[in-house]
C-alpha cells in the first residue's frame, strides 16, 4: 500500500467524486458477466432509454434485482470515512457520486450528488412528475404506472430515476458542482476521486476542471484508471482502509 499520510485539510473545500468500486468494497457485484452480458442480455439493453420502450419489463426485472441485491449490503469503512470528515467541514465538503445504491447516504452523509440518479427513487417516463422514492420490486407483468397521467387520460410508466445510456446528466447537478469548485477556487482546495476507472465522461473530466483552479488532487483506487496521469498523488489501495487514514480517522472500523 501507498503512504498515507494524511491529506492537509485546514481552511480547505474537499470535493470527492466516488465510483463503482467503493461499492464494490461492500460487496455490491456488477451484473455484468465477462462478456458484458447480463442474462443474455446487453446491460445498455435494459439500461436505455429504447431498452425500455421494447421491454419495460426486462428493464424493471433488472432494476428490480438491483434493488434487492443493493439492500443485502452494508456501507463500508471508505463511506463512513466520507461521513465523518462531512460532519468536520460542513459546507466546504461535497460528494460527488457516480454510484445510485444509496450506500452513502445510509452511511450518514448528506451533502451528496447523485450523477447517475437513484435505485431507489422512481420518475414517470412520459411527465416531469417530481421523483420519489421507492423501495419496491416489481417483477410482474403489470408494471407501475402514473397516477398523475392517468388523470389527465393517458397512460405512462414509472422507470427507475436512473441516468440511462445516451440521456444527459441533470444540468443542475453539474451547475451545482461547478459553483463548488468555483468557491473553493483561489483557496485551500482538495479534489479526491475514489474508486472510479477514469473512463466515464464528464466524471473522469472533473480532475482537469479541479486542476485549472488550483486544486490539489488525489486519486484512491486499487487499480489505476485510465485518468491516473491527471492526478497529483495515487493511493493504490482499497478506499475502505486508506480513507480513514487519510482523513486522520483513528475511530473508523477498517471493515
């Protein structure tokens, strides 16, 4: 393992992007196979837009799974790690995550966005319906529909509150993280992106971005990414045992 030596956090904004692999750590499994497939399936198949107006229920069939799989585990040491150091700095923390299982926020953070939506929230596919949140499995034929659009005559399904293959991220997400960085610019500022493979754009771009204003940056992973180079300093370990310690966490279970 890497040194770690703990990241100077005095007076500074930390803003932490986090990937698939922290909830990996927590044994969360991809439903990928080795070729890519889930049940024979292309995942972009039950994870796009088309993929659902050609088989709402296949989609909601693996949304379903996930859901269920994602309330079997428990959030690890990293994203406790992640919770305490929030409660330390307040409003000069920000999460940034690509994950959707909700292990943050169950570990106690707060200050979280969601890139790539929710598994437990639902949204209409036809009206803006505020997403709500929704912890059932629907692995029947007759699949949810909306309340709302039903009472204007029409029918329309629910789907998972999840960015789909070839939608856009929310723009008020992406604002929101700019307007951080843009804060934290000219300051003590410290950008870590943890457990991600650096090839999912615009998330992999954020370390450019944080460089151009100053900040100091540090990627934690066991692997590295395909952005690597981008970063200052590479902790090549697993995040539930370097985050306590490079936030200077002695109370935190490495577990």
């Amino acid at each position: 393992m890497n040194s770690l030596q703990p990241v100077d956090l005095e007076g500074a904004r930390l803003l932490v992007l986090t990937g698939a692999g922290v909830s990996a750590e927590s044994g969360l499994a991809t439903f990928r196979d080795s070729n890519g497939l889930w049940e024979q399936h292309r995942v972009e198949d039950v994870a796009s837009p088309d993929g659902f107006v050609r088989d709402p229920a296949l989609v909601w069939k693996f949304y379903s799974l996930r859901r269920e799989q994602a309330k079997t585990v428990e959030p690890n040491a990293g994203h406790r790690a992640l919770a305490e150091v929030e409660k330390r700095l307040e409003d000069r923390f920000l999460l940034v995550t690509q994950n959707v299982d909700g292990l943050h926020q169950r570990a106690g953070s707060e200050r979280v966005i969601e890139i790539h939506g929710s598994l437990f929230r639902t949204k209409c596919s036809s009206c803006d319906l505020q997403p709500f949140d929704d912890h059932a499995t629907y692995f029947e034929r007759t699949l949810p529909t909306c309340d709302r659009c039903a009472g204007r005559g029409r029918e329309a399904l629910l789907r998972p509150d999840i960015v789909w293959f070839g939608e856009m991220l929310d723009p008020a997400h992406m604002q929101a993280i700019d307007a951080f960085m843009r804060r934290a610019a000219g300051g003590p500022f410290v950008f870590m992106a943890v457990g991600t493979s650096g090839a999912v754009w615009p998330a992999a771009g954020l370390v450019n971005l944080a460089r151009s204003l100053g900040a100091s940056t540090l990627l934690v992973n066991a692997e590295p990414a395909d952005n690597t180079a981008r970063f200052h300093r590479f902790v090549q370990a697993r995040s539930a045992e370097a985050l306590p310690a490079l936030f200077g966490l002695k109370g935190v279970d490495p577990r």
